[in-house]
C-alpha cells in the first residue's frame, strides 16, 4: 500500500467540490488507495454538532467566536480522524480545512489574519495538506449553483460582497503557497475541470 497523503478541497460555495469529491475518492481507490473522506466543519460527533451550530441561520455570534468554533472542531478531527487515518498509511480527502478558515472568517468576516495564524499554530503544529485543490469560480456563478440546489446555510446567505472578499482571501493565499495549493479553473465544463484534477492527482501519486 501506498503511504498516505492528506488532500484538501477548497473553494466558495458552489465551487463545484462536492461534485468532485465523489470521483477523486473513485480514482484513488481504482489505484488501490485506502481513503478516509471527511469534512470540516464536522468529521467528528463533536465536529458534526458544532458544524450544526455554524451553518444555522438562527444564530448570530462575534467573527472571532466563528474562527474559535471552526479551529475548536479542526483539533478534534485532527485528533480523532486526521492524524490516526495518516499514521495508518491511509489517504485523507477533506472537504475544506484550515485555508476555508482564512478565506472566509479572514477575508469574508474581517478576522485579524495575525489571530488566526495563531490558532492554526496551536491547533495544527506543522500539519499542513499535502495538496489542496483550490476550485475558483466567479462569485456569480457559485451563488447561482448554490441556489439552484439547496436552502442556503448562514454562510450561504451572505451577499456576493462576502463571498468576492472570500474568494480573493483564496487566491491571495494560493498565491502565498503556490506548491501546495493548486487553483483549478471551476467554471470550465465538468469534463474539463475533472481532467485538470486527474492530471494533479496523477502527478502527486506518480511522484509522491
Ligand atoms: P460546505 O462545506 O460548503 O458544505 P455544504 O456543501 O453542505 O454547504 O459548508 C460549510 C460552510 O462552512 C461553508 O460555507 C464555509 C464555512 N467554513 C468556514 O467559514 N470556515 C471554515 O474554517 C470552514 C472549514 C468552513
């Protein structure tokens, strides 16, 4: 068996990453690959309760609580799910960590990035994704896939403005890490976007 990789999916709502998830996890197990798929918030009982508290639109709470409960539920999957699937030799599939942190408490919520990086410190030491695949669409588009499928959550009911600071937070932080980070061009045709993650995925399991 392979040793593992940890893989991140990131994007604003209505990337299109759910869609993908679905066929990253069927190309890795093609190739043999014990996957553990998870999600933040959420991945944990505890996770998955707070996950419920964050998306409910009937709440309101300070940017800064936002970021605490969201790296709160990170130290848990880190803990429970994470790091042992890791340590096993499993591949880890998230559907987002901490990057969603500075993009959308960062950018979108106006938290002090200086703070956050702090909370990751303390959360995550030096674990970091091996790749995270960043799908970028315009603002637009992600708010009309949103609405075409589901009620929208407390994030998801944000106004574009929101999510254009959060997707801008993205790229910055694309930008910052350019070989972990991998933007893929989400407004392309389905087929098209696929064939740009299978070439990715392809080169980090060929070359580790
Ligand atoms: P998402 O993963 O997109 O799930 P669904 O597809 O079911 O809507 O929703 C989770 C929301 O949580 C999303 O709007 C982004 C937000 N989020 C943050 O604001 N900060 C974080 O650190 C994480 C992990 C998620």
């Amino acid at each position: 068996m392979r040793s593992g990789k940890f893989i991140t999916l990131e994007g604003i709502d209505g990337a299109g990453k759910s869609t993908q998830l679905a066929w990253i996890v069927q190309l890795l197990q093609r190739v043999d690959c014990a996957t553990v798929v998870t999600r933040e918030p959420g991945g944990t009982p505890l996770g998955e309760q707070l996950r419920v508290l964050l998306l409910d639109k009937s709440i309101t709470m300070h940017p800064e609580t936002e970021a605490l409960l969201m790296f709160a539920a990170r130290r848990e999957h880190l803990d429970k799910v994470i790091l042992p699937a890791l340590t096993l030799g499993q591949w880890v599939i998230s559907d987002r960590f901490s990057d969603a942190s500075f993009a959308y408490q960062g950018g979108g919520r106006g938290v002090n990035i200086q703070k956050l990086a702090i909370l990751e410190q303390w959360t995550q030491d030096s674990v970091q994704p091996d790749l995270t695949l960043y799908f970028d669409v315009p603002v637009e588009l992600g708010q009309q896939r949103v609405s075409q499928i589901k009620n929208a959550d407390r994030f998801e009911q944000e106004q574009s403005d929101f999510f254009q600071r959060v997707r801008v937070a993205y790229r910055d932080r694309a930008r910052q890490f350019p070989h972990r980070i991998k933007i893929i061009d989400s407004s392309l045709p389905l087929n098209e976007v696929k064939a740009a993650v299978e070439k990715i995925l392809l080169n980090i399991l060929k070359h580790g």
